[in-house]
C-alpha cells in the first residue's frame, strides 16, 4: 500500500479547558452582580426622587389651601415621615378632612433631616406633639426650610427647598432643579 494515502490525525485538538471555562464563569457572574447592584441603587434612587417632589407639590398644595381656607396650615416632619396641621382657634389639629394631606411615612430606608432658617433641627420620632415645624401661612409666606431626605445616613440625597415665599423646589442627587 505505497500508493495509498495516509490520514494524518494531530495529536493534540485544541479545546477549552475546565479552567478557561470556570474562569468565563466567574468573569459572566461578576459582571450580571454588578449590573444588578446599579439597577437596585437606581431604583431606589428613582424612589427618593419621587418622594421629595412629592412632599414639595403637598407643601405647595397645603399652603395655597390656607390662601384660599384662611386657615394657617404647618408641617410636623419626624425621621422618617412628615404630617400636615391646620390651626383652629388656638391649637393645632392634624388634618383630618383631605385625603392627600394625610399623614405620611417614607419608604423603607429613607431619612429626613431638617434646618429652618439655616439651622439643623433635632427632630423626634412620630408622637403627639402637634406643633408644627414648618408654618404655612394665609399670606402665602411660610417659615423658610430646607429638608435633606437621603437613603439611610451616608446614601444619596435630595433636599426639598422651602424659601420665605414662592415655590418649594427640590435639588439633589439625580434631579433637576425645579420649581
């Protein structure tokens, strides 16, 4: 069989081995980690922006219910949640009659922080101290304040910014500025 032609094999196939697969593994699972960490922060980022515009459109709304109620209205913030207060007569009553000034609580993991007139107020956890913190009065000015709401104690924040007069807006961490 001198004619006859040979078949060579290689000796040696090139393939992956077990080491090279576990090692794309390892890269593939770090990677999908890390994708799903950003996607969590981001979320609750999107929730604490959500929150603070929220708490500023219901001061705005609340003091231009006084406006209109010539009823003084004021915010009682605690660590985690604020409720809204109107006065009658001589004392303070949370508001009782209107469903989006309803007392309110933060989501899961979420703070406040507050300064009135640039300076830091402790505040205490929800009791029934019905003095307000932030006063809204029938002429459309309230008591200027800035509250910081930030996701646990070093995590991003928002801060909702209340001046003398005119609109609150919010400023911080992924948002614009508004008003």
């Amino acid at each position: 069989m001198a004619g006859a032609p040979t078949i060579r094999r290689a000796r040696f196939t090139r393939a992956f081995t077990l080491l090279e697969l576990l090692v794309v593994l390892v890269i593939i699972g770090v990677v999908i980690s890390m994708v799903s960490l950003s996607i969590g922060t981001r979320d609750r980022e999107t929730v604490l922006s959500e929150q603070a515009r929220r708490l500023a459109a219901l001061i705005n709304m609340a003091g231009e219910q006084a406006i209109v109620s010539s009823e003084p209205f004021g915010v009682r913030f605690s660590p985690t949640g604020y409720r809204f207060l109107v006065l009658d007569g001589k004392k303070w009553h949370a508001v009782s009659n209107d469903d989006l000034l309803r007392p309110r609580r933060l989501a899961a993991g979420l703070r406040i922080t507050l300064e009135i007139s640039g300076e830091p107020v402790p505040l205490a956890a929800a009791g029934d101290d019905l003095k307000p913190h932030v006063f809204l009065y029938t002429t459309g000015e309230r008591t200027p304040f800035a509250a910081t709401l930030r996701i646990g104690t070093d995590g991003p924040a928002v801060r909702v910014i209340g001046p003398f007069s005119g609109k609150v807006r919010v400023a911080g961490a992924g948002t614009e500025e508004q008003q």
